[in-house]
C-alpha cells in the first residue's frame, strides 16, 4: 500500500480511485454519519471545496483499491473555514490564519474495519496520517486547519501534534442525533512527521507522487502493482531506490517509452 | 447559572494551549480546576483504559480521584467489568450519569455501581471518552454533587477532557522518570530520555534542547548505562514498566 498524492496536474490518471473515493465519503459521512446537507442524487459526496487546487492523499492497494483517503486545500484558496462560510461563523470563535503555507485538511475517510478487518483499516488509517505530515513537509506548510470530530481531536493530540481550538466544541444535527466538533489548528513539519512514524511504526515514505498526465484525455494508468512492490522493501534507502526507479519508468511510460525502457 | 460563551471559549482555549506546556501534573490540574470551577466539580480524573477491542485494562492513572469512591472500585475490582463504563463505550459518547438513568438504558448492575459511588460522595458525574491514536480508548471522569448541564459547559467539558487525558499521560511519564533506577538521572539527561519516550527524533530532542545531534547521542548513552538498559528503546521499555503512582509526586 501506497498513498498517492492526486493533484491537477495528475489527476486524469486517477479517475477510478477518485470516483471510488467520493462514493466513499458519501457511504461514509451521508450514511455513516448522516450529514444529510452533502446528500446528492448520484450517490457521491462532492461538494464546492473539491476544487482543482485540491489534493488528494489516497492510500491505494496493489490493485489500485481505496483504503483510506484525505482532502487538502490551501487555505489561500476555497476551504471549508473560509472567510463568510457557513462553517466558519457556526465553528471558529477567532480567524483562522489563511496562507499558501496553511492548508485545511478534511474528509479523511479510512478504516473500513467491517470489510477489511481491524488490524488493516488501523494500518490503512495510520498510512494516511503519516502521509499527512510528511505531505506537509514536501510542500513545506507550516501549519494545517481542520473541523476535527472530537474523536479526531484527541487521536490528532495524542499522536503529538498539537492542536489549538479556534472555537469551543459545537454540536450539529445528523440524521443519526447530535455530532460534535471543533474548529482546530495543527501542528505540521518534521517534528510531528518524526512522532507519527514511531507512534505508528511506519518508518519508510508513504507519499507518492505520479508525474503528471501527458494526455489528459488518454492518461496512462499508474502501475499499482509495481508501485506496491517497490514500497514492499524492507530498508527505507532499497525503496526510496526502487521507488526512484519505478518512478522515472513510469515517466518514461507516459511517454510511450514503456516498452524500450523494460529492454 | 449565566454562561458566556466568549469566556469559554477563552478558558478552553488557554487551557489547550498551556496543556502541552504544563510543568507537572499537580500544575495541569490546578489549570484544568481554575477552569471548571463553579460547575460543581469535585473531582476529575483520568482511570481506566480501555484496548481497542474494547476490552478493559487498567492503565495510567492521574488526576484528582475521590479516594474513597477509589478503594471501592478498586477494591471490588470493578475496572475489570464496570458496567457504566462499558454502557459508555458502548454508546461511544459522553454520558452525565443521570441521563444513562433517565433514559433507563443501562441495567441494574449498572445502577448499583452508581448507587455504590453515591454512597462515598460521587452522586453525580460525567464520563467522558477520549480515543487515542492507537484505538485506545482514557476515560476521564468529571464527579461531583451537582454537575452544570449547560450544553456548552458540556462541550467545553469534552475538550477539556482532551487536553487534560493526553497531556496527563505525557505528565504520567515525566512522573515515572522520577522514580526507581531513573533518580540518578541529572535533569538535562531527563529531559533527553522525556522527549526520547515522547517519540522525538535525536535530532528533534537536539533541537528542541538546542543541544547538537552528538551531545544527545551522549546523554543516551549515558543513560543506557545508567538505568542499565541496551538502548533507547529498551530504555523506553523500561520507563513504560515502572510502577504507575495515584499521586502526583510534585
């Protein structure tokens, strides 16, 4: 397993896993938690904060399959605490910071214990934290912005990121009775990166990144298998160069050049 | 009771912000007591943990317990199976112990806990959940007479119990350090083996201690030798096993 960084720029590459991953958040937050405001008519939950500045994080298997996922945007950009959002007066009491160092981090969907057992969804789940910091690192923020269930809020603390409340907690209504969150900052960089890995054991990088699309509209698939074979490898320093080699294969595949390079 | 709401916020936030800077447990509790002060609190603690399966273990320990309600479950050994704690878990939120009973959800066994912590003082409470990153599951427990109901008392409740659950285990394992084989220690090497046990990096504790990457290798091995362990982890291993205290030695 993986997680793969889904910019813009490589997102056409994608479309599967990105169609899998809404279907989720609406099986998830709709269903699950019964925020019936994000109910659509086609099943998915997408709403206006699913932009082209958007990345996301989504921890895939060797087939290409959904495990876990994560949304971030710049808080420089369209986020769910912008200035006059719904969401900004009902959850933050003091203005967040808004930066192209700050992003907001939302919907992160993972786990799945029903279908994939407990001790693999905390695997998935704890792959998409790490991946969150180490994100952050590669794209040198600072600092992220979140509404955190309180659940969150004391996994996130008690990973040893620290969190500062920009409100107090607040209930809402779901179909299923009241939830409650908050409107919290985070503490990303390499120091929360280094506690995440030994609190969850996953010491080798987890982010990919697959270069971007040639053809938007004839992308090439991403080589799942080969990927996660890569990532298998037990030192940190035989992945980062299988990684490196996997990666400039695939580089060279999007050109057309698969063939030759594998000769 | 008259609640502002701008005065909550302003209590939880300083909390949370001091929470990961607090010196010793007794500093955290004198925080977090400031701060509840006149909702009728008398005791708060964090006691039990639970697995993530669910299943009961006693675990750390710290805060301000009502002793006597303590011998009691202690002595009857009720964390091995304490019905309001599982009807808590169970309902996955937190629960003021009269609501559980008005709406007549938990049973009798339940019931006679209650009844039980009645009797040493504890008439009234609030339990509140704090899942860990690990699935883990603190309880903190709020007891007292008379709890304030106000829903954002009850919100301000919840995420102070946040902050005081996990920044009290960081605490917990400052507090072992100062017992057993660790009372040689001098106090920068403490703080290596502190930051060490939270998960920092060495170049993290170097940094944080604006010491040099090779000054901490140092101190650590000092400290292997020391506490006599073969490394870092087993250090940690160590300081992990050390008996756990229902008093804050501060």
């Amino acid at each position: 397993m993986l997680v793969h960084c889904v910019t813009s720029a490589n997102r056409s590459r994608y479309a599967d896993q990105l169609e899998e991953m809404f279907k989720q958040r609406h099986d998830v937050f709709v269903e699950g938690r019964g925020w019936h405001e994000l109910r659509r008519a086609d099943g998915r939950d997408i709403d206006e904060y699913d932009t082209e500045e958007t990345v996301y994080l989504l921890a895939l298997g060797d087939a290409g399959e959904v495990y876990a996922s994560g949304r971030m945007n710049p808080t420089s950009g369209r986020h769910q605490l912008e200035e006059d959002g719904v969401l900004r007066k009902k959850f933050a009491m003091r203005a967040p910071p808004r930066s192209h160092r700050v992003w907001e981090g939302s919907r992160l969907v993972g786990g799945f214990p029903e279908r994939y057992g407990r001790d693999f969804a905390r695997e998935s789940l704890y792959m998409i934290l790490v991946a969150l910091q180490e994100f952050a690192v590669r794209r040198n923020i600072i600092e992220a912005i979140s509404i955190l269930e309180m659940p969150a809020l004391s996994r996130f603390q008690s990973m040893g990121w620290e969190t500062t409340p920009l409100g107090i907690p607040v209930q809402y209504e779901t179909d299923h009775g009241l939830g409650e969150a908050l409107a919290a900052i985070w503490k990303t960089g390499p120091a929360c990166l280094a506690s995440a890995r030994l609190k969850t054991g996953i010491r080798n990088p987890v982010v990919y990144e697959a270069a971007p699309a040639i053809d938007a509209e004839e992308p090439q698939p991403i080589s799942f298998q080969l990927l996660a074979s890569a990532a298998d490898l037990r030192s940190p320093e035989a992945q980062s160069r299988a990684l490196h080699a996997v990666h400039a294969l695939l580089d060279q595949e999007s050109q057309g050049d698969l063939r030759q390079a594998m000769n | 009771m008259s609640v502002e709401r701008d005065r909550l916020a302003e209590d939880f936030l300083s909390f949370a912000l001091l929470a990961p800077r607090a010196l010793s447990h007794s500093h955290l509790l004198k925080e977090l007591d400031k701060r509840i002060a006149g909702w009728g609190i008398t005791h708060v603690a964090a006691c039990v943990m639970m697995d993530h399966e669910r299943r009961f273990k006693v675990g750390p320990m710290f805060g301000k317990p009502n002793m006597a309600w303590a011998d009691v479950y202690f002595g009857e050994k009720l964390y091995l199976d304490d019905p309001v704690i599982d009807y808590a878990m169970r309902a996955d939120k937190a629960e003021y112990w009269d609501e559980a009973f008005d709406s007549s959800r938990i049973g009798k066994p339940a019931r006679r806990v209650l009844s039980m912590a009645g009797d040493v003082g504890a008439r009234d409470g609030f339990l509140v959940p704090v899942p860990l990153y690990n699935g883990d599951i603190m309880v903190v427990s709020y007891q007292g007479e008379r709890l304030e109901r106000h829903p954002d008392v009850a919100g301000v409740l919840r995420g102070l119990a946040v902050y005081f659950g996990t920044e009290g285990q960081r605490l917990l394992i400052k507090s072992k350090l100062r017992s057993g084989r660790f009372a040689g220690l001098n106090t920068r090497q403490m703080q290596v083996l502190h930051l060490a046990a939270l998960g920092r990096r060495n170049k993290d504790i170097a940094s944080e201690l604006d010491l040099s990457v090779k000054t901490v290798e140092y101190h650590l091995a000092n400290i292997h030798q020391q506490i006599g362990a073969r490394n870092t982890k087993e250090a940690i291993a160590i300081i992990h096993s050390a008996p756990e205290t229902l008093s804050d030695p501060d």
